[in-house]
C-alpha cells in the first residue's frame, strides 16, 4: 500500500501519497509542498516534515530549504538538481558530497526492486 501523507490547507484536510510530492520548500514561517499540478501551503517546519518524509528513502533534506524526491529528478548538473518539471534547485556546497552519496545510492536500490 502507498504511504500517504494528511495536512491542512485553508482548513481542509488534504491526504496526498508522499510520492507524489516532488520536493518541499521552506517559506516564511511555513512550507510550500509541491506536486506535479499544485503547490500547497503546510504549516509545519521543515524539521518536521523532514521526519515524515525522510523515513522514506526516496527524499533526501538538502541544508535547511529543500526536501527533494529523488524519484522526480530529471537531472544533476554541478551544484543543481533539475526537477522532472524543469524547476532548478540549487544544492549548497556543503550538502553536495551527501547529496551525491545519498543519490547513488537510491539508484543503486532502484535497480536493485524487483
């Protein structure tokens, strides 16, 4: 069964499988989550959602701003994520040997599903 994650969103409750969420972003004193059609606002921290979403191998926290699906990366050139819909994200530098470690191997697990 798909994992699924519950939040608020103008006082409605949204469930949305945490596949579907390419990566989150900090803002203000919220985050934005955003999927291939919508973008949401979530009044979480980052450090919580972090731990929601990071108990699934397939996210990745990248510094304090991003957490990026791995599964939604179309791209990684230098020091930039491309997502699947062309949004750039930029790594820090002090995240980047991490980032790459933690990219390869849920490349190396992609291969490895049956």
């Amino acid at each position: 069964s798909q994992k699924t994650f519950s939040f608020l969103c103008k006082k409605q409750e949204i469930t949305l499988p945490i596949n579907s969420v390419h990566y989150i972003e900090t803002y203000k004193h919220s985050c934005l989550l955003h999927t291939a059609t919508q973008e949401y606002k979530v009044y979480k921290s980052m450090t919580e959602l972090s731990k929601t979403f990071t108990s699934d191998v397939n996210f990745y926290l990248c510094g304090r701003s991003y957490l990026i699906n791995f599964s939604h990366i179309s791209n990684i050139n230098e020091n930039q994520v491309v997502m699947n819909n062309n949004v750039v994200i930029y790594i820090p530098v002090r995240c980047k040997k991490n980032f790459l470690k933690a990219w390869n191997t849920f490349l190396i697990q992609r291969e490895l599903r049956p």
